[in-house]
C-alpha cells in the first residue's frame, strides 16, 4: 500500500504552532527541535495513538494542523513534563499539546473529563464527584468518631472543619470521602504528629480541577478562584494543595 | 606547579608574575624511585584516574611524567597539615624531601604569550535522569579512557565498577553537556565526542577477548568531519560498532545493581528498552575553571561560552597584542588541529618579536670528538631497573653479572633509571675514568631516550653512534611478566646481541646541509598568501607561485566566514600586501616544471607566462587548493533553478531580489560527498547551509527553507548558526543514503520528494530552487606530487606526515602543506594550518644549516650498477650514475642522497652484492647479533 | 643575519681579506653569498666562531649595524579582530622569549616551534607536570596510536 505524499506548497504554513509561539516566552522554543527523540524516549504516551511527542511536533512544524488537532494523542498525554525535562532546548511540548486541546470544541473533548468539569461546577464544593459540603462534612465526622472510638493512642485526633483562622487550609480529593474515606485518616494523623494548625473546609474543599485537564481555561480559573476564596474567608495562611 | 597571577606591560615586553606552588621535593635530588609515595599513608582520590582510584600524598602525576620528579600535595599531607609524620623523608635515597620548600613568586620578562590552559570535561552530575554518580556502570568518556588504558585503575583489563567483571554490551550516549542549553549552558558541539566515542567503542575490542561484544552509539548526528574521519566512522560500522540514531531519557540501574537499563524511541517512532553492562557518557569540552582569572589578568576578551574570542582572519590572536591563545581554550578541537594551531600561535608571536629572533638562545657547544680507531674495543654495559618496570621482572643483577664475562666489557653497572639526569653524569665519568668507547644501556627502546644517550656520549667527546640499545623493556618486562625467568634468560641474550653489535660500531659522521634562507609557496590563494605573509615577516625571501592570473582562489566567491565576517575586504587588503611586500615575489601564470634536491636546498625550474625561470630555495609550501565539484544528479546542469552554495552565494552577492521573490527553497546536503566515489566529508557544507538559510530568512522572513541532511556537522560554536537556523523556522529532514530526496520537474513546477522518518510519511514540496551541497575536491595534484615524491591520499588530497604528530609537514623534508589541497576545511582553518606550515617552515629556515641523522645508506666499490635497489626504494634517494673505477673501467654504480635518505635499509637488504650498507646496520654488524643470538642453541 | 663586505670584515678583524675568503670557503665561517657582494652571517654563528678564534665580541657589536632590517610590510603580528593590522610601533627591542601558559598538547608543540626557531620558552603548567589531557587517554583518532 503506498501511502500519500504530503505535499506540501510553496506558501506552506504552521498557523497552529505560530500562533502557540506567541503566547510562549522564548516561543516555547517550538522551532529548536532536533529530532533527537529523548522526549519520546521518555514519554508514557510514546506509541499511543501511532504518536509521540517528537512526531507531534514535527507535524506541528510542517504545518499538518488538521492532523494534529484531531488525534486523541493529547488526551493520553498527562502533562507530566517527562519531555522538557530532558529536552536539550528546553522545547515547550506540554504548552503545545495543552493548547491543541483548547482547540477541540467543547462537547468533543473526552467524555469522561468534560462531565467531571461539569460537575465541579455545579456547587462551591468544587467536586467533580459532585459531593457537596455537608456530604463531606458528615463523612469526615463519621469517620474521625470511629477512629476516636476504636484506634488507642488516636482518641484526640482532630479532623476540624471550617476552623477560622488556622494556619494551614487542607484539601481533598473527592474521591476519599466518596468511596474510600478511611483513606482520609492518615493524613489526619500527620497533621496531628507535626502539631500543625489546620482545617478542612465545606467551600473549595475537592482538590481536584477536571476543568484543567480539560484545556477549559475560564472555569479552571473559575474554580480555583472559589478555592481561594474559601482559603481567604477562614482566614487561613497556607493552602496546602493535595493535588 | 606553577600559574600566572599577574601581567603588565605590552607586546615585546611583557612582565609576567608567575607564582611557583612549593612541590616539596628538590627537583635536583628526587631520581623518581617512588618510595616516598610507596611509604606515605596518606590516600586521596586520584585525579589523574578521576578518582576512580587512589593516590597518596606524595605522588608522581603518571608513570611517564614529565618532569620524572614526585611533588607532595600540600593540601593533603599529614605533615603539612597537622606536623605529624614525614615517613617519606625517612626513606627517601637521595634527600629530596624538603618540607621547607615556599611558594616563590618570580617575575618573568617576555615579549609575548601564548595561552593554551586547554579544556575541563563537563561534569554530568546534575543530569540526574542519567544517573551519574548514583549508579556505578555509568562513567564519563574521560573515565573510560582511564579504564581502558595500561597505565589506569585496571592495568588495562577493563571491567565495570560495579562487580569488576568484563563487559560484554557497552553503550556510549552522545552529546552529554553540548548541545543543550536546558541543563547546562553549553550550545556549542565540543567537536571531539563523536570521533573518541567511535574510537573507544574500537578499542574496546582490543581489550575484550571472546565473542559477544557490543558497542552501541546513541547519537544524535555523527560528527566524524576530518580527514580520513568517515572513513574511520564507516569502518568502525564494518567492524560490528552498532549506531542508533536515538536518544535515552533514563537511564536506570540494572538488577542488583549492576549495569543499566535504558529506554528510547527509534527514528520510526519504536520504543525500545535495552540492557548494557555498561553505559559511557560522551561528555562535552568546557573551559577550564580559572579561564576567568586568565581573561582577567590578561584583559582577554572571551566568547558567550568562556572560549576565547579570536577573529577568523587571525585564529591564534586574542583582543591583545603579543597574547596568543592555542588549543581547546581557543575553541573546543582534536589533537590534530591543536598540533597545528598551536604552531599557528608559534608564529604569530615570533613575527612579533622578529627583531629578537635567536636572542636568548644558544647553540649548545661539544667538546671535539676524540678519535677512537687506535683503540681496543673497551665496552661499557649500563642495566637500567627502570624503577620496577624492569627489575620487577628482570632479575638484573644477574644480568649485570652475565654481561661482565662477555668479550670487551670492561665495565657493568645497574642504574635505577638510566635516563635520570644523575645518571648521566656519572656515565660520563664512568666514559672517561675506564676509557669506554661503546656504551650498552640495556633499558626502554630508543625511540623514548637514544638521542639523550647520544647526548651523554657526545659531552664526553665520544661518538654519539657508538652507543646500543638493549630494549629489555618493551620487548622484554612488558610482555613478559608473567615469566620473569626465561625474560632474565632473554635480556642475557639481548645484552650479548647487542654486545655483538658495538663491537663493530664506527664512530659516523652526521651530515650537515645548507639551507638556502628563501621559501617557495606553491599557491595564490588564501592559504599560500597568508603562509608567504607570514614566511616574508620574518624576513624570509618568499617566492608565490599562482597558476592564474589573479590571486585570491576560492575566497572571491564565498562572502562570509563562519563567525559572519565579510571576506572580500580581507582577501583585497590580503592581496595588496601580499603584492606590496618587499619580501615577496608574486609570480602569476606560474608553475614548478622541475625540481630537485632536497631539505634546505631545492632547486628547479618555474614556468612564468610562458618563459622559464631557475629558483632555489630552502623548503615549499603546497597550498594549491581545492574546488567545487559539479553535481551529477538533482537535475543539476537541467534546470536553471538547481544550484550549488557558490552559486547561491553569487547570487545573494550580486542579485539577492531574485532570490528574496522566492517563497519556498530546499537545501540538499552530502551531494557527492560520503559516497563510493568520494567517501568523504566535505566539512564546510553544513555550515555553510546554515550560513546561508539565515541569510535567505533575514531576506525574506516568510520564506519556507527546508534542509535535507544525513548528518549536520555545525562543530565548535557553528553549532550556535544551526539553533538560530532553526529558531528562524528553517526545517531539517534527515536521510540516509538508501532513500535519497528525489527532484523532479513537473512541467514547469519543480518539487523535492523525500521521506521524513519522524513524521514517517512521504513528502512532496514545491520549490523556486534547490541549492546542492557539492562535494568539495582537491585541485589535482599529480605533476606537483611527481615532481616532489611526496604524496596524496586515496581522495586525492594531499597527505602530511602524520595527523596528529606533523599535521603541516610533508613526509618529505621541507615540503609543508595547507589549505584545502589537505583537505576541505573553512577559511579561519585555512589561515590557521597556512601560518603553522610557515612556523615549521620557519624552523627550518631560521637555521643556517642543518644537521641530518647519520643513519644513513652509503655505497661500497661492490656495486655494479644492477640497479635493483632503486626501485625499492620509498624516499627515491638512490639514482644511477656513471663511474669510473680504479682501473679505468667506467660503469654504473649508485649514489644515494643522504639527505633523502631515511636509513630503512630496504636498499640493503636487496641488494646481492654487498653493494650498499646502512652506517650503524651494517651486514657485519647484523651478522654479529643473529650469531649471537643463536650462540646458546644446539 | 649580519650582512658584511669581506674587506670590511678584515679589517675589523685586522687580517688579510684572503684569509676572510678562505674562512668561508673552507666552511670555518658559515656565511651565505647575497647580493651586492656580501655575505649574511647568523649572528650566533659569528659568536661561535669568535670564541673559537679568540676574537673579541665587541667586533660583534660593531657589526651589528650591518644587520638586515625588517620588511617593509605591515608590522608582523594581526591586529585584534581588525584584520587590518594597525601600525604598532615597538620603541624598543623586544625581548626573544616567550611565555607559554598550559603544557598540554597544544602549549607543548608551541613551545617547541618558538625554542627550534631561536626563542626562549617558559612553559607554566599548573599541575606538577605536562602532558594535559592528551596523557589520560588510552588511544587516539583516527589512526588508533596509544597517546602517549
């Protein structure tokens, strides 16, 4: 089977890439590749999709935008940095593939993300299980009296909610209080070893932000505008970010 | 022990302050016997081996350093540092150990400096995904030559750190510290990690015995860019050497902790996870940590990389007069070109001080050399324990008692090192209080000391040929360790052979040539007229031959140099002094018809416009250049819109419009090059393309340029044209020469098809022109290598003498060469190699005869004039002539050139008739030794 | 390199013309025809030749004035990143030595280039000897010859 030429005119253009160049700093050194392959060496994703993040660029390069902002190849990567980490010219790979993302419309990004967005959405929680405060709040009580109860040594452990004024504002992800919340505890219990001063909170309190992952930049912001805010309200110092 | 710490003053008369670390040792005294360093019990990491063993306090940099001396290491010694100890003083022989010894500052009245402070090897400690450092089989380049060689931690029996077993699968990842400006700040191509991975993956092969060994090489673009490089590369290939164009993220400990894991993604996009024994890092060349001390006491000015900042008309010149800077400082380089530009520096600085030439120096004085044909054969035998390198093996008091019972020995001795300076003069009194008139020193081979004995043997009035070599070291203790008594045995029968020998030895007069003060430089181009500058600056009467009408070669059409300096007001300026020069004498429409002679005295013919002309002259320069070739594929010489570089660069030079309306240009590298006909790199092209697609974007900014490469060898800070090539949006598509591009013309459309691996898929681009990358070739050469004997390669360039050693010079005496005609090189090399040949050119030059080694043919009334020696000849020294012999009988009979003649003995050996001997190997001689070499066999 | 006439040279030295002619015919006097009827004498050449006759180095001196003057070309070395070398005037003699900084490879091979065309070398190296990195390696490129 011979495959088609691609072929490419005189006035060829990489309008994709350009136009991620200048929203980069240094362009994301998008143009400085050299085809040395470490970052595909590296990459968890390399092969997923007949992808990887060499071939991703290179067709960036060329010019092949219509190809590029289909494959579902930048759904499988995970942002994890593995590639500029090595890159000798330090080439922004994550920034193109996170806005090759952006420009899927919404309703076609992965279903799974886009509905776990959705529901972060719905309440001040922010959970993308859709939990709300006092779901959580009656969870982390139940779970803190057992511990009370059955566990020596723990009989004072905290777990405080809403607590104005403590230092340290923790978060969680939802999926602890949903289905396995006495993986919530020992957290609790270093909090306590350490002495800190800490709190949960019914506002802001999922850790998790689907609406990252899902490129959608405005409610990304608008989530982790909530979470500060609820840092903000109880008076908190820190937020320690679990995520 | 030393370093500079200050300087004032300017070119001619600089005031350096040097300051002298105290070695603790008495230079004088210490005969490097090593007990002071067996005795001290103090151990540090060896920085020589890069710590990968110890050393003590008291130490000798390597076995065969020199100065021979041992120093202790202030920093570390026990006594220095705490006031306790001092076992080394107790012990030493000679006392040497001098703890009293200061830092002494010494002010050092010069005219100029040379600054070659050389390289420090990138430390890839903070690649953390490499593991350096945390797992054990991964080592440096550096650290790997240490393992590997006989001198190193292992004696030369590799193995890998972690358990000390032979590896079996290595794995050598390139360009770690260059080339990335994400970890490290090091953008440039250190130039040499390509060629010395290659290298140690070959080797490694000598040192692993038994099927089933490895080398792998993850590159990223090999570049194996000198001359005679592909072919090594090619060959390393042929050899079972494995390269993979692909680059490891991680590299992982093996299991138990032993050997490595890598993973990598092929070309094509595979992910492979392979298991190495061993892993090398081909680390990088950075400069060395007090390079900002240096630049600031000399108030250098250095590039963005901490290298020197040199032009590329004058490469060994700094921002300062009279400071010249050489080596791996000056830019990262191999050892050849470092032989040749420190030549280079050579001469800047003696053109500088060329009123003072001979100054300061002196020609060492002899007393006359006493006549010895009267005398009885008195030998004298010296048996050298050459510390423990032969006495750990040789019993040589044995030896020494067996050499005082054979015939003429008047007088044994056995010397810890017979080379030490003590020795030497107590040889030299041990010469005259026992009248010895031939002297044994059975010891290392000649090639490392013979010419110092001959030294000794001279400053006593003795004949320096009346000294033998026993070589009980090299062919003897070193490869036999594993028996010292049958090498005993041996070295008896070396010392009686060479007994043998001396015997028969005759005092033999060296030869001494004329030189005639004046150079010829075959060649007008730039290499030929900047060697004759720099030949007629130290006031040399230079004779430039151009077989054209106009000086200048090749430089007319190129318009930059690497670094973007503009050439044709360089080569215009260069011109007019080269014409104006009263030095020189430019002959145009020239070239040699004849010539003869040899070293210091060439004579011959010139044809000039037509006429002809006699010269003579001391030494030649051949700098008779190179050209472009014409491509044979591409549609070349079909379609108008298919060019070469000088044809683009003509066309950005005289009518750049054209070229900024097109909208989309491909270049093609490797067109004739790296191929069966030419399996060579032409070197320049690379950049050149890089040069040149910067140039077209600054022209048209939306221009589409594409590069069509197989391996892009920007080396050194060219490196730094490529990343902007690239940032300025030009793409790079490799091939390989199984699936070249393909250009076809489409009515009047022409378009490049090649096959891009990464996006392994076919492309098609439309094109206003392709520019091929032709090979370079040299400018042909036969007449001037008839008429001369000396020689090209199998490409057709011409050849030094040895590429690392004698990089400038000819293999015939006074024959140097430079510039493209030795192989494609850009025009700050050219420049570079043009003034090194006119600094050896200059040595001999500057002397107003030569002394030549006596080892030479010389012909007996035996022979008859058969002639079978000449043709067997290499150097062509002997010719026929007519002769009249004693009877009146006129026949022919050979005469050898001794200034030709190199003494191989080739002559000698075919010759039936005992016609002709070599001085110092005659027939009898040699006779002599195999009788005595046989005596103990039945 | 003094250039001298023959009678000029007798007479300095206060001998026959004949015996300068057959000094340099026999070799005892190294010196080298030229044009004008003179002779180019090395100037070490010529202290050597005095010590063994016993002729005092003043002649030397003397002589000096006869010596070859430098080109008339651009001076000698090249101007910074100025290709165009600016006319340096030296008021003084330069002194005939040089420093070299570094003993490896390249400092090495410099070094004897300057000493075997009549410089004075000081080679510094910091380490307590020379032979750089080329000396840590086992083997060289591209003819596979051991380094040391």
């Amino acid at each position: 089977m011979t495959v088609e030429s691609v072929k490419i005119g005189k006035e060829r253009k990489s309008i994709f890439k350009d136009k991620v160049m200048q929203l980069l700093p240094d362009g994301g050194n998008l143009n400085a590749c050299l085809t040395c392959g470490a970052c595909a060496s590296g990459c968890p994703a390399t092969g997923l999709a007949d992808m990887d993040p060499r071939r991703f660029l290179r067709m960036a390069a060329m010019g092949l935008d219509d190809q590029i902002l289909k494959t579902e190849w930048v759904w499988n990567c995970t942002l994890c940095w593995r590639c500029i980490y090595v890159c000798p010219m330090k080439i922004d790979i994550p920034q193109l593939v996170y806005h090759a993302r952006k420009s899927w419309p919404r309703e076609e990004r992965p279903k799974g993300i886009r509905a776990s967005c959705d529901m972060a959405l719905v309440n001040e929680s922010c959970s993308a299980m859709g939990a709300s405060g006092e779901d959580f709040r009656m969870v982390v009580e139940d779970v803190l009296e057992e511990v009370r109860a059955s566990q020596p040594g723990w009989e004072n452990l905290t777990a405080p909610i809403n607590k104005a004024g403590a230092e340290f504002f923790l978060n969680q992800n939802s999926r602890e209080p949903v289905t396995e919340p006495d993986e919530m505890v020992p957290l609790w219990k270093i909090m306590s070893t350490v002495g800190a001063d800490w709190t949960y909170g019914t506002k802001g309190w999922a850790a998790e932000n689907y609406c990252m992952f899902m490129a959608d930049d405005e409610n990304w912001e608008r989530i982790v505008r909530i979470k500060a805010k609820a840092v903000d309200d109880l008076g908190c110092k820190y937020w320690v970010n679990t995520e | 022990m030393s370093e500079v710490v200050d300087v004032s003053g300017e070119v001619g008369n600089f005031v350096v302050k040097v300051k002298k670390n105290p070695r603790y040792i008495d230079m004088e005294k210490c005969i490097a016997c090593g007990l002071c360093a067996q005795k001290c019990p103090r151990k540090v990491d060896d920085e020589f081996n890069l710590g990968l063993n110890q050393r003590t306090s008291a130490y000798i940099k390597y076995g065969q350093s020199v100065p021979l001396k041992y120093a202790i290491d202030g920093e570390t010694c026990i006594y220095l540092k705490r006031g306790k100890c001092k076992a080394c003083e107790k012990f030493c022989p000679t006392s040497a150990i001098n703890f009293e010894d200061q830092e002494e500052i010494v002010d050092l009245n010069v005219g100029a400096v040379i600054l070659s402070p050389g390289f420090k090897p990138f430390d890839p400690s903070g690649f953390d995904f490499y593991g350096y450092g945390k797992i054990p089989d991964v080592v440096t380049s550096l650290e790997y030559e240490r393992l590997l060689s006989s001198g190193g931690p292992c004696m030369g029996h590799l193995v890998r750190p972690s358990d000390h077993r032979e590896p079996k699968s290595i794995a050598w990842i390139q360009c770690v510290g260059s080339r990335n400006t994400n970890r490290c700040e090091n953008g440039y191509c250190s130039s040499v990690c390509c060629m010395y991975a290659i290298k140690e993956a070959l080797v490694t092969a000598e040192h692993i015995a038994g099927e089933g060994l490895k080398q792998s090489i993850f590159y990223m673009d090999i570049r194996s860019h000198g001359k005679d490089f592909d072919r090594f590369y090619e060959s390393a290939k042929a050899k079972g050497v494995r390269f993979v164009k692909a680059r490891p993220h991680t590299i992982e400990a093996g299991q138990d902790n032993c050997g490595v894991t890598m993973r990598y993604a092929q070309e094509d996009g595979q992910v492979m996870i392979e298991h190495f024994d061993m892993a090398v890092l081909s680390i990088g060349l950075e400069p060395t940590t007090d390079v900002k001390q240096l630049a600031d006491i000399f108030k250098l000015d250095l590039n963005q990389y901490r290298f020197a900042k040199t032009s590329d008309f004058s490469p060994a010149c700094s921002n300062r007069p009279g400071v010249y800077v050489a080596g791996a400082f000056q830019t990262p380089k191999a050892i050849p070109r470092a032989v040749t530009e420190a030549s280079t520096a050579a001469v800047e600085a003696t053109t500088a001080l060329i009123r003072s030439r001979g100054e300061l120096t002196q020609q060492k004085i002899y007393p006359s050399e006493r006549s010895i044909a009267n005398e009885e054969v008195r030998i004298g035998v010296f048996i050298c324990s050459c510390g423990i390198n032969i006495s750990g093996i040789i019993n040589v008091d044995e030896v020494a008692r067996y050499a005082r019972s054979l015939p003429h020995v008047v007088h044994v001795e056995n010397n810890l090192f017979s080379c030490s300076a003590d020795t030497q003069e107590m040889m030299a009194k041990k010469i005259v209080e026992h009248s010895l008139n031939r002297i044994i020193i059975a010891a290392c081979t000649p090639r490392t000391h013979e010419a110092l004995f001959q030294e000794t043997l001279q400053e006593t009035g003795l004949n320096p040929y009346l000294v033998e070599m026993a070589n009980i070291r090299n062919q003897n203790a070193w490869v036999h360790q594993r028996e010292p008594e049958m090498a005993t045995a041996k070295a008896k029968d070396q010392v009686r052979m060479a007994i043998a020998k001396a015997a028969l030895s005759v005092p033999i007069e060296r030869t001494k040539v004329n030189v005639i003060p004046k150079a010829l430089v075959i060649g007008g181009g730039v290499a030929g007229m900047q060697t004759a500058l720099s030949l007629a600056d130290q006031n040399f009467e230079t004779v430039l031959l151009e077989k054209s009408d106009r000086l200048g070669g090749n430089a007319w059409k190129v318009n930059t140099t690497d670094q973007g300096e503009a050439i044709r007001p360089y080569l215009e300026s260069l011109i007019k002094r080269v014409e104006t020069h009263s030095n020189i004498q430019v002959l145009k429409n020239a070239s040699v018809t004849s010539a003869k002679g040899s070293v210091g005295n060439f004579s011959g013919t010139v044809q000039v416009n037509g006429g002809q002309r006699e010269i003579a002259y001391g030494v030649a320069v051949l700098a008779i250049g190179g050209r472009e070739s014409r491509p044979e594929e591409y549609l070349f010489g079909q379609d108008p819109r298919v060019i070469t570089h000088l044809d683009l660069d003509a066309m950005l030079r005289d009518d750049p419009a054209s070229l900024k309306k097109a909208q989309s240009i491909v270049f093609i590298q490797c067109v004739g090059s790296r191929d069966e006909r030419r399996p060579y790199c032409s070197r320049i092209c690379c950049t050149h393309s890089v040069k040149a697609v910067i140039h077209l974007k600054g022209l048209n900014p939306k221009m589409n340029v594409y590069v069509l490469y197989r391996d892009i060898r920007t080396y050194g800070e060219r490196e730094d044209l490529y990343r902007k090539a690239r940032d300025l949006g030009v793409l790079f598509i490799s091939y390989g020469p199984e699936r070249k591009p393909a250009v076809s013309l489409d009515g009047k459309d022409l378009t490049v098809k090649t096959y891009d691996p990464i996006l392994r898929m076919p492309i098609s681009i439309a094109v206003d022109h392709v520019v091929l990358a032709a090979a370079m070739e040299a400018n042909d050469s036969h007449e001037l290598t008839e008429l001369y004997k000396c020689a090209a390669n199998a490409d057709g360039f011409l050849n030094e003498a040895h590429p690392k050693l004698r990089p400038v010079d000819m293999s015939v005496d006074g024959l140097f060469v430079a510039g493209l005609c030795n192989y494609p090189k850009p025009l700050n090399e050219t420049i570079a190699q043009a003034k090194a040949a006119a600094a050896r050119a200059a040595v001999i030059l500057s002397q107003t005869e030569m002394t030549l080694d006596a080892i030479k043919s010389f012909v007996t009334d035996k022979c008859d004039g058969c002639a079978l020696c000449l043709d067997v000849c290499p150097y062509r020294a002997i010719k026929l002539e007519n002769y009249q012999a004693a009877n009146g009988q006129g026949h022919f009979r050979i005469a050898t050139d001794k200034a030709l003649c190199k003494g191989c003995g080739l002559c000698s050996a075919t010759c039936p008739k005992g016609g002709v001997y070599v001085h110092g190997f005659t027939m009898d001689q040699l006779r002599a030794q195999v009788v005595a070499a046989l005596e103990d066999v039945a | 390199m003094i250039a001298i006439h023959v009678g000029q040279l007798a007479r300095k030295l206060g001998v026959h013309r004949n015996t300068v002619t057959n000094w340099i015919n026999s070799g005892k006097l190294k010196a080298t025809a030229t044009v004008g009827k003179k002779y180019l004498i090395d100037k070490n050449v010529f202290r050597i030749f005095c010590r063994e006759y016993g002729i005092s180095e003043n002649i030397l001196q003397e002589l000096i004035g006869n010596e070859t003057v430098p080109s008339k070309g651009d001076l000698p070395f090249t101007q910074n990143l100025n290709f165009n070398s600016k006319e340096v005037t030296m008021s003084a003699k330069p002194i005939g030595s040089v420093l070299v900084v570094g003993g490896g490879i390249a400092g090495m091979q410099a070094t004897l280039d300057l000493a075997n065309s009549g410089y004075f070398v000081h080679l510094v190296e910091k380490s307590s000897g020379i032979g750089g990195a080329m000396a840590q390696l086992d083997k060289t490129f591209p003819t596979n010859d051991c380094a040391m």
